[in-house]
C-alpha cells in the first residue's frame, strides 16, 4: 500500500508567504506531506523545472446569471467552472443575484440547484442585495449570514439594482452585527444618467461614448461616500473593480486613515483602455464594462496598487456576454452605448495575465502573485486555509505551472462560452500545464477530465483574517 494517492516531486512550491523546493503528498484529496524524499505515490507528477502552486480561488465572477435587463449571461455552471479550471482557478465565488421582489433564501436555493449538477471545482456563493425590505433585513439576510454566506454585494448604480445611502448604512449594519463583508460597486448613479442623457441627445450613441458617461469623478465620488458609510457604521468593506487613479486616492487615503478598506481591480483595468471601445461599428461593445477601461497612465497606477497592496484580491469580474442578439447586441442594429450588456470575460485569462505582466515583468515576486491570485481571496471570504494555499490540511487544489510556455491568447483556445476575448492576440509567458482539484487532476496538457457536477459547495466561514492581517 502506496503512503499517498499522488505526490508531485521535484518543483518549486510557492504560497503567500515562502517559496522553495519541495515535494507534495496528496491522501483523499488533501496535502498530507511536505518535503524532500516522501515515499512513492500512487501516482506521480514530475514538476522539474515548473512552478506548484496554489489553484486560484476567482473571488468575482457571474456565472449563470440574469443581468438587471433580463439577460443570461452566456457561461452556464458546467461552461464557466470548465473555463475557470483551464486558467488555474479551482475555486469560484460567483453571486446569488436577488432582483428586486425577490425572496433572497429562494434565490440562494436556485443557484445552489444549478451549481450541483454542472460545476466541475469548488464553489461559494457571494449574495447580492437589491431589495433590502424589512423582511430581508431583519430575518433573511441575518439568518443567511449566519448560514455561511458571510459577503454580499451592493451597488450605488444601475436604476433597478442601485441603494440609496440610507438603505445603504442599513446594510451596512446588519454586516457589523452579523459579521459579513460588504462589497461595493461604487458609481454615482446621477452623474452617469445626467451624462448619458446630454450625449444621447447628441447623437452620441456608439460605444466609445460608455466611457464619457462612466467619467472617473463619478467613480472616486462614490468610492468616497462608500468608505464615509463604512466609517460612520465602522465596518469593513470592499470596493470593487476599481478601474484608476481616482478611486485609488480615495482608498489608499482611507486605509492610510486606518479604516478598514479593502479593495479589488481586475485585469481589464490593466490590459485595455477606453481606445478599445472606439472601435467601427459596435465592435467596441465586447470592451465595456463598468467602470470603464480608462487609459495607459491610470493601468501604471493600477499596477501600483497591486504592488504597494492597495489592492488586496484580483479577480475577473467574468461577465460574459456573447457578441450577438443574446447578449451585447441584444437591441440589434439600434444598440446605443446605453443598453449594451456592461461586461467582459476573463475567467480564464485572469492568472495567465497577471503570471506574464506582474511576476513575469518583475513588478512583484512570485509570494505576491499567490496571494492576489489565491490566497488573500480564501482570507477574506472565509475560505482558509482549506482553500488559497498549498499547506498540511488544505485542499490539494493545485496548479503547475510552467514558467517558460509562451502562448499567443486567441478566443478559439479558451473554453467559455462567449465567442470572443477582449484579449485577442496578446502574447503571454507562462501558462498553467496540469490543474488538480482536491488531489484529481481536471485538466492537463490541454486535456480535459474534469466530470461535471464533481464541484462541491464551501460553506465560507466569518470573513475577518485578512482584515486582522491588514489592521
């Protein structure tokens, strides 16, 4: 009898905080062992010369979801789980999305449905609130929370989906009671209506015009009155995709203050710029999002926070929307800037670019690149160290890298849904080889073995040790 189902010999094994040579004893689906030397396994993977690392853990993502227009998003559970394995990630936490009317619990239950029969790794569930009626507030949400759905999602934009402040500090106060995380999507609503309508108006329909409407002072306003609430009810919150300089400011301000403000970005605020969207046509649809892509000097500052931690999780914000009649174009020949489906898709690129431009380029070590990727997300939400790390007693969710692979990005080779990536010929150094997800291998060499509905549900525990982490 073997003393391990698989080891994986010879490589070099980083987590947030040490790297060195190792090898790595997987049982039942757990890391078992570290060392030099352990005994043979049942299997066994030679990583000489390749990195092993932690799987990546996509804190923001929307997968099967129906947007606030009544649209689905063109990833299932079975497609974008698949995808998000094929990029090195075998956790995803994507939203359980309540619209307005909606019983949250009943929401919950449905996307638990559809996750168990398609997901093929890990999966947890953020809420997002829309409709915080008394009834949510004092009874559902509470009782969720304490069912270990311990983050939730708000917004200050988006007609049908947007809170006052008010409704706001109310939501706030539950977390504080309860003890659960707030993320924010912070844009003020008022400032990006009154600009629509005056370029609508104009004839300024196309596109390229979604970033004028989107303008950077609406972002760093709210991300100001975001982080005013947070304080005025003192409780941690997460202000999401934050897209530059602006909004920066205000965030490092706060956390300079003390507050405990912590932020996300994702990789369209480092690989794209509004110029993408000035494209013929309605091609530069594929590239909105909110916020917006903004330009070259604001993706520097981007960087920079990522390297100083400012930002604390880089996720894809995967919101994958098809370029046709089902998603992008639902309006047809007729689609202004304003009823674009807001979205791009990433799940699959978001390590592979962040391994070639930050640790590749040298603007952070290889322990930095693990926690953005992984670790400071399981921190968070409540997820370590079962997940975002390779260490005695965790999951043996694992990706090997090969540091050296050079691939050239191309919608045809990636595995969701879309039809598209904003991505399209980019150049990249490094590439995942071989994924496991609780000790099986899902995906290797391209091949893909990963049996759908194999994903299993994890519960999140209180959110607070990276928050402790960063006091």
């Amino acid at each position: 009898m073997t003393a391990f189902d698989l080891v994986i010999r010879n490589g070099t094994v980083a987590t947030a905080g040490d790297v060195g040579a190792a090898d790595v004893g997987v049982r039942d689906g757990r890391v078992v062992a570290l060392g030099e030397g352990l005994a043979r396994g049942a299997k066994e993977i030679d990583a000489r010369g390749r990195l092993v690392l932690p799987g990546g853990v996509d804190s923001h993502c929307h997968i099967e979801q129906k947007s606030s227009g009544g649209l689905m998003t063109a990833d299932d559970f079975h497609s974008g789980t698949l995808s998000a394995a094929c990029g090195a990630t075998t956790t995803v936490i994507p939203f359980a999305c309540q619209h307005r009317g909606q019983s949250l619990r009943a929401v919950v239950e449905d996307y638990h449905r559809l996750a168990a029969e398609k997901a093929v790794i890990d999966y947890a569930f953020h809420l997002i609130v829309s409709d915080p009626t008394p009834q949510v507030l004092g009874q559902e949400l509470p009782s969720l929370i304490r069912d270990g759905y311990t983050s939730f999602k708000i917004y200050m934009t988006y007609d049908v989906l947007k809170l006052d402040d008010r409704q706001v500090l109310d939501i706030l106060g539950v977390a504080k009671t309860e003890g659960a995380i707030v993320m924010i999507h912070a844009e003020n609503n008022d400032v990006i209506a009154w600009l629509s309508e005056r370029l609508l108006a104009a004839g300024k329909i196309a596109p390229k015009y979604h970033a004028q409407a989107h303008v950077a002072p609406a972002e760093r306003e709210a991300t100001h009155r975001a982080i005013t609430l947070a304080e005025v009810v003192d409780v941690p919150i997460l202000i999401v995709h934050v897209s530059g300089a602006e909004a920066i400011e205000q965030i490092r301000w706060a956390q300079g203050k003390g507050l405990k403000i912590f932020a996300e970005t994702c990789p369209q605020y480092l690989f794209l710029t509004a110029a993408d969207m000035d494209k013929p046509g309605l091609e530069g649809a594929k590239f909105m999002c909110s916020p917006p892509p903004r330009d070259a000097a604001n993706q520097e500052h981007v960087w920079r926070g990522l390297t100083t931690g400012v930002f604390h999780v880089f996720s894809s914000d995967h919101a994958p929307y098809r370029y046709d009649g089902t998603g992008k174009l639902a309006k047809g020949e007729g689609t202004t800037f304003k009823n674009v489906a807001n979205g791009v898709p990433g799940l699959e690129l978001r390590l592979p670019l962040l391994f070639s431009e930050g640790f590749g380029r040298g603007r952070f070590d290889l322990s930095r690149f693990v926690a953005l990727a992984a670790t400071n997300a399981a921190k968070l939400y409540g997820l370590y160290p079962r997940k975002g790390t390779i260490a005695v007693g965790a999951d043996a969710d694992i990706a090997i890298w090969d540091p050296e692979r050079r691939v050239n990005v191309t919608a045809a080779m990636l595995h969701d849904n879309v039809g598209y990536t904003p991505y399209e010929g980019r150049a990249l150094t490094g590439w995942p080889v071989t994924v496991l997800s609780r000790g099986e291998i899902v995906v290797d060499e391209g091949r893909v073995s990963a049996a759908r509905g194999r994903g299993k549900y994890q519960t999140c525990g209180v959110p607070g040790p990276l928050a402790k982490a960063f006091a």
